[in-house]
C-alpha cells in the first residue's frame, strides 16, 4: 500500500490525514498552536513551536503508515502569518499572526490612492488596510524599515515550513491570496505594491502552480518527522479550496459550507465575474486548467454569535453545541414565533414566556436564516446550488443538516469534519504523483471506495 499525506494549517491547530490511494482516510492527526503577547495588542508565535507542532503532527501521520511509501505530502492553508528571514535563513521575527492587532494608519497612508477595484479584480479579495501580512509589512516599513532592508526572505508561515522541510522557497496563487501581493490574472507578484513596500520580489517565495513539486525532504529533516529524505513536497492551495477538493466538490450547481469560526460558502463558478460582482472571494481553484473558479462568502464569526446567544439563555459557557441540538429538537418548526436576530448582540434582552427548547432552536435557526439570506444574494448573480457538502464542526450534527435543508431548500450531505481540508490537500499531493489523473478521478474513486464499504 502506498500513502498520500494532507494538511490543513489553521490559525489555532494543523490537522492531518493520511490517506490511501483510494482516497480513505486511514489515520488523523491534531497539533494545537500557543501564541505569544509580548506587547498589549500583538499575537505572535515562536517559530521553532510553530516546526514543532507541524513536524510531530506528520511525523505521527508518518507512522502510521508502518514503513509503507509515502508519495507525497501536501499542505492547505489560511496563513496570513508573516515571518522574516535573515541572509542565514534564520527567524529575524516572531511568526506575526493575522490576528495581530499592531497596525493602525499604516497601510492607508502607503495604500489610500491605490485603485481598488482594480486591486479587488487582480487579487481576488476586496482591499482591507488591515489586511494580513501587506498591513505587517506596511507597519514594518513605517516603524522598522531596517528589517525590511536586512531580511532575505519575507514569507508566510506555511512557506517557512516548506523551506524547513526542502530547503526551497515556493508559493501558489491560491495560498498566496492572503499576502495581497499577487496577480492572480498573470501569477506575478504586483509591482507596485512591491515598491511601496520597499521590497525586492527575490526577498519574497517564488510563485509555481498548486500541485507543483516543490522539492524533497532534506535528509537533516526527516528523520525528525519519520520520513524517507527525498519525500515529495507539494505545493498547496487556500484551505476552503482544498476542502472543496477534499469533498468532491468540483462543479456549477455544487457548494460547500465550511463551518469554523466563521461559516463560508464555497460555489464552484465557470465564470469569475459572477463572484466579483457579487464582491465574493475569488480564488483560482480549477481555472488554470480549465475548470471552475471558486467564490467564497464569508458569514464572519458566525460560530461565536451561536456562543454568545447560547451563553446569554442556555448554558452560561457557550460551549455545548451538543446541549444546543438536544434541547432544540423539543422545540417546533419556527419555534413557536420567536425569532433571533444573531446580528444583534444579545444584551440583556429579557425572553418573555419563551422555553429553552424554543430558544434553543431559534439560535440555531437564526444562524441558518443567516446562511439563507447569503445563498439568496448570490443567488441575484447567478451563484447557485442545489446540493450542499458541509464540513466543520457542526456536520457532524444531523439536526444541523436537517435544519439547513428545510429553511435553505438544498440538500446536504457531511464531510470529513474538521479533516476536509487537510483531504484536499491529499488529493493535490495524489496529482502530483500520480495516484489520481485530476479531482475529478480523485472524487470518482473516492466515491467508489464509499461505495465498498
């Protein structure tokens, strides 16, 4: 048997799997990450914990293939994090995390007369003056300008990984998405960005396909990980994107939700105009090959406001989405006329008459009214579905999915859970070695492994 490994790098953990040629997920692994606050307002991560908790997690997955090859490892990511090197390769910084809360002015004194609708129709994402690793870097060059001078390399924190584990610098265009430096219309970085910032493009990865193999494991590497040196590194993509892989969904007409900390919608679209003008996330996904687009929309924080109305008149920790399900499926359709509005912070609203079954389920069906109300406005631009694949937390939960099909009228169907990214990123690293022709052949042969069991 031969083996395929796939990340999924978030914000508080990596996730792991390894699979097998079939696309059957045979073991899972989970490391969590600890950030640093050395001033008030900053969020930061020690980048040799960062190695740590990435390296044992596929060194886990590693055994668990019991000597058995391993073609290819993969990583899915949502960075954002930035990182700068020193001509000696080493950290000359913490991993600044997108969550820092550092930057003020910066990057609307360097960016304010920047065209940005134009920006929005290069990048793939609408312009945010706090947004990830351009506002450090404006923030740096405003207050440390000699950093930027001095550093060789300038990358985000899945990158860095890469070089660890290869020795080479490398990006794609779609985990590149959250740097807001690169082109996705011609998979160059943007000059005049480049210049504002005071960086040269050699102090930033080299821009390659998703699916490209960026090199092997440097033999000083894998023994620490429980790899074979030589071990193929694949380039990946964003997280959601890789999810959408991970769960076959590959097509128009097809969605994914990813329920995190924040919901998103994924729609697979032939024509990326539909996403701009709906001022979606746009991201390559299948296009290079003459596939879908992906479009994204985001129902920001979405988890926490479920938490704080469950705080506020369930449990007082916001914790148990098990307790939630249960006491609302004593509840009736509608909840007997009460209705949230999870938008609105709960306050000190008083409930009159109102039970805790019907107020459990009026908080879950909030958030589904919420959900419903953005499939609608994409619907306005021709982004729609008819079948649904949720991944995250809540799909584990069949009320969830009971709830979303009767209030959004699609069917759904789970996922791998919180492991559908890091799937993905198996079936990326199955392309490149040849396990599976496209993610079409990924998707058919996963269904028929299904099918068998």
């Amino acid at each position: 048997m031969k083996y395929l490994i796939g990340l999924d790098i978030g914000t508080s953990s990596v996730k792991g799997v390894l699979t097998d040629e079939k696309g059957e997920i045979k073991h899972r692994a989970f490391g969590s990450f600890s950030y640093v606050s050395p001033l008030e307002g900053r969020v930061e991560m020690e980048p040799e914990h960062y190695l740590k908790v990435c390296l044992d997690t596929i060194g886990e997955l590693a055994q668990a293939a019991d000597g058995e090859e391993i073609l290819g490892l993969c990583a899915a990511s949502a960075s954002g994090n930035l990182v700068m090197l020193g001509s000696d390769g080493r950290p000359m910084t913490n991993i600044i995390s997108w969550q820092d809360r550092r930057v003020n002015e910066e990057a609307r004194e360097l960016f304010e007369d920047l065209d940005h609708d134009s920006f929005y129709r290069q990048i793939g994402w609408p312009f945010g003056y706090r947004a990830m690793p351009l506002s450090q870097l404006s923030y740096i060059k405003k207050h440390e300008p000699g950093l930027i001078g001095m550093c060789s390399m300038a990358a985000m924190s899945t990158e860095y990984l890469y070089f660890k584990l290869t020795g080479k610098w490398g990006i794609s265009p779609s985990a590149g998405v959250t740097y807001y430096m690169i082109d996705r219309n011609t998979g160059t970085y943007i000059g005049e960005i480049l210049e504002r910032l005071g960086l040269r493009e050699s102090q930033l990865p080299p821009i390659m396909p998703c699916g490209a193999v960026l090199g092997g494991v440097l033999p000083e590497i894998a023994g620490r990980c429980h790899l074979k040196a030589g071990t193929p590194v694949i380039l990946g993509s964003f997280d959601h994107p890789a999810a959408a892989r991970g769960a076959g969904i590959l097509k128009e007409g097809q969605m994914l939700l990813s329920c995190g900390t924040s919901w998103v919608v994924f729609l697979p679209a032939a024509d990326a105009e539909k996403g701009f003008a709906a001022g979606a996330l746009v991201d390559p996904f299948l296009s290079g090959s003459g596939g879908c687009c992906g479009v994204m929309s985001s129902l920001s924080s979405l988890s926490v406001k479920i938490r704080k109305y469950m705080k506020a008149y369930i449990d007082g920790t916001g914790s148990d989405f098990t307790m939630l399900t249960e006491l609302a499926r004593r509840s009736r359709p509608g909840a007997r006329g009460l209705r949230l509005d999870l938008n609105a912070d709960p306050g000190k609203r008083v409930l009159i008459a109102s039970h805790v079954y019907d107020i459990a389920r009026a908080i879950m069906e909030g958030a589904v009214h919420l959900l419903k109300d953005r499939l609608d406005a994409l619907a306005l631009y021709g982004l729609r579905a008819d079948k649904a694949v949720m991944a995250g937390g809540p799909s584990g939960d069949p009320f969830w999915i009971e709830l979303i099909e009767q209030i959004c009228g699609v069917k759904v169907t789970a996922a791998s859970g919180a492991f559908t990214g890091a799937a993905g990123a198996a079936v990326i690293a199955g392309i490149a070695s040849g396990v599976y022709r496209d993610e079409m052949d990924a998707a058919q042969k996963a269904a028929a492994a299904e099918g068998d069991d």
